[in-house]
C-alpha cells in the first residue's frame, strides 16, 4: 500500500493529480501513477497551454484538424481527445467506487468567467460532447459563475466549481449546489446520485497573497508579531472551509437530499504545491487530510507525498488554532474578503491568458504548417 492508498483508505481523502499531458497517457504515466493511487484527473487552460506547447505529441493531429478547422476549434479537439482518454483510463477506479472517484475535469473557456448564459451554454456543449459520467466540466465561482453552476446541477450535470478563494463564496457554491439538487428532484428525477460535485478550494496562493500583505504591513511598530502570522492564513481559511462544509452537508435539508442518493459536494483542495521555498514542500497536504475531501496535486507535490508524506487526520486538528489565526489576521488588518477578490481577479485573467498565448501559439504552428503543405 502506498501513502496515496493509504490517504484514501485510512482517512477518505481521494488523491487526484492536477496534471494532464498526452505523452502520459500514450507512455503509461499516468497508469502508472493511478496504479500507485491517483484516483482522479484535474486540468485547466494552463495546464493543456503547457502539455500543447511545450512538446510535439499533437503536431499531427494539428496539423489534419487545421485543415478544415479553425485553430480554436482544433484546440477543443485536442483537448476532448486527452479527456476522453483519460476518461477511460479512470473509469475502473469510477466504477469500482460506484461514481465516487474517477474523474477527469475539463474546463469551460476562461473568457466566459463573467458570462452568465454563455458558461451555462458551454458547459451544456461539453457534457453533450463527452458523454461520460465520469467528466467533470470546471465553472469558476464567480459571481457570475455560482447561477450557472446551480442550473447546471438542477440539469443533473456534474460539476468542478473551481477559483474559490473565500468562505463567503464557498457558502454561495454549497448553496447553489444544494438549490441545484432540489430543482433536479422537483423536476422528477428519483435517483440524484448520478449527480457528483466538488468544491475546488484554492490554497498556496492564498499563503502568498496574505504573505505580501503582511510584509508590506510589518515595516512599522509590531512587525515581529504579524510577521508571525506569516504561511498561516491558507491552512486555517481550508480548515475553516471544511467546518462550513461539515455544518452544510448536515441537517433535516441535506438528509432529505441524500435519502435520494444524493452525494454530498466534496471540498477539493487546489494549489497544494508550495510555492514559498521555505514552507515544507507538503504545507499544504498533509495539514488538509480529512474523510469526504480531495487533495489534487500537481505530479511533483504527488512524488513528495509518495516519498514522505504523513497519513494522519489534520483537517480539523485544531478548531481553536483556526480561530485564532484568522481573528489575529483580521485584527492585523487583514481582509480575506479583499485578499479573495484579489485572488479570483488574477485567478481569471491567468487562465485567461495561458488561452490566448496558446491560441497565438497555435496560429503561429497552423501557419508554419500550412505553409510547408502549399511547399
């Protein structure tokens, strides 16, 4: 048993990686790494912006799409065909879980994070196209993300809600979730457990947010002690995120819920690699282990837990230590709300821009391409 069967069979906590490369898939990687106790997939536009351009694995299929495609339309080809391979490969673990785990995610285009109608259109388009009840398609929580992702489940659609960054927002996903879940019912749907969802939470990022703000904080009297508060905030607002979630997923509404074999909308831990060199490089892993909730790391975060990671209940080791942390950050001056929308806006526009860049990337092949067919 490796500490990633370990995670998930002591303490319920599924190990997914937050990585997805077509080379894996052709080359037994990613097997290899589900044979070791991976039990789901993440991706976002970053992620196929690195696994396109950074590798030749997709020239071929490129450059037959662009013959009758336009390059964004080839794009979406590339990445429903990595979908639908890791679909098949996660599928054992799905079904040997009964929809538990085994899922792959894709992301709705990020320039539609704003866009009410058009996310709840795209997300449609995507489940239509891959239809497997093992994809996830990813809507961002924004403001204008929550209602779609509410009318996608009331759709009995699967969803990754992904870009949370604050508690606030995590209620308005639980609701809407929950809402979504009473509309599906409503409409006659019997059985909701064909319904699966996760609440991807972000966390390092929230480390260097909080961080910069503290250091910018502490030129003057007191610093010593807010720079004490430094590599704190993530751990204790996830930790936090998981009591909201214990209390939400509780009670005569949910019970009513879950007699109709509704699953509960797991909290997924997202960002889990440091990326403050002198936090220990499981910060962010082995602090968030707890039953119903997922850690999805990127491949090295997933070496790291293999090699030295600790299986141990910490997710809500110590409520007092949590409370205390974010009413010392908010005495300090710290807004986790103003730290959250800061987040959210980078957040977007990061994606945003891995697209673009890809997309210009991807003209400028199509044309080279191209160029040595008329040749």
């Amino acid at each position: 048993m490796t500490t990633l069967d370990a995670l998930y069979a002591q303490e319920g906590q599924s190990p997914w990686l937050d990585n997805l490369r077509r080379d894996w898939l052709r080359d037994g990687t990613l097997q290899g790494l589900v044979d070791q106790g991976i039990r789901g997939v993440t991706s976002n536009p970053t992620i196929f912006a690195k696994a396109i351009s950074g590798q030749d694995t997709y020239d071929e299929q490129f450059s037959s799409l662009i013959a009758t495609s336009s390059v964004e339309d080839a794009y979406w080809d590339l990445v429903v065909d990595d979908i639908d391979h890791a679909l098949a490969l996660l599928r054992p673990v799905y079904d040997e879980s009964h929809g538990g785990d085994g899922y792959v995610s894709v992301e709705v285009a990020p320039s539609l994070a704003h866009e009410t109608e058009a996310t709840v259109e795209a997300a449609r388009a995507l489940h239509r196209r891959i239809d497997q009840p093992n994809v996830l398609v990813k809507i961002p929580a924004t403001l204008e993300g929550v209602p779609a992702i509410e009318t996608m489940i009331a759709e009995g659609r699967s969803i990754n809600v992904t870009l949370i960054f604050s508690l606030s927002r995590y209620e308005a996903v639980i609701e809407a979730y929950l809402a979504g879940l009473e509309a599906y019912a409503a409409s006659g749907a019997s059985d909701l457990s064909r319904v699966a969802s996760v609440a991807s939470f972000f966390v390092s990022r929230v480390d260097t947010e909080v961080d910069r703000r503290i250091e910018a904080s502490a030129r003057g009297a007191g610093g010593d002690a807010l720079l004490a508060l430094r590599g704190t905030a993530a751990v204790a607002q996830a930790r936090q995120a998981y009591r909201l979630f214990a209390e939400r997923f509780s009670g005569p509404r949910w019970e009513a819920l879950a007699a109709k074999g509704a699953q509960v909308q797991r909290p997924l831990w997202a960002s889990t690699s440091t990326k403050n060199p002198a936090y220990p490089d499981l910060a962010y892993v082995d602090t968030l282990i707890g039953p119903q909730t997922v850690n999805t790391m990127p491949d090295g975060t997933v070496a790291d837990f293999l090699d030295h990671g600790t299986v141990a209940r910490t997710v809500d080791a110590d409520p007092e230590g949590t409370d205390r942390v974010l009413r010392e950050l908010a005495e300090a001056g710290i807004d986790m709300e103003d730290v959250a929308r800061t987040l959210e806006a980078e957040g977007v526009a990061s994606f945003a821009k891995s697209f673009e860049e890809l997309m210009q990337s991807l003209s400028d092949k199509a044309n080279v391409l191209q160029g040595r067919g008329r040749g």
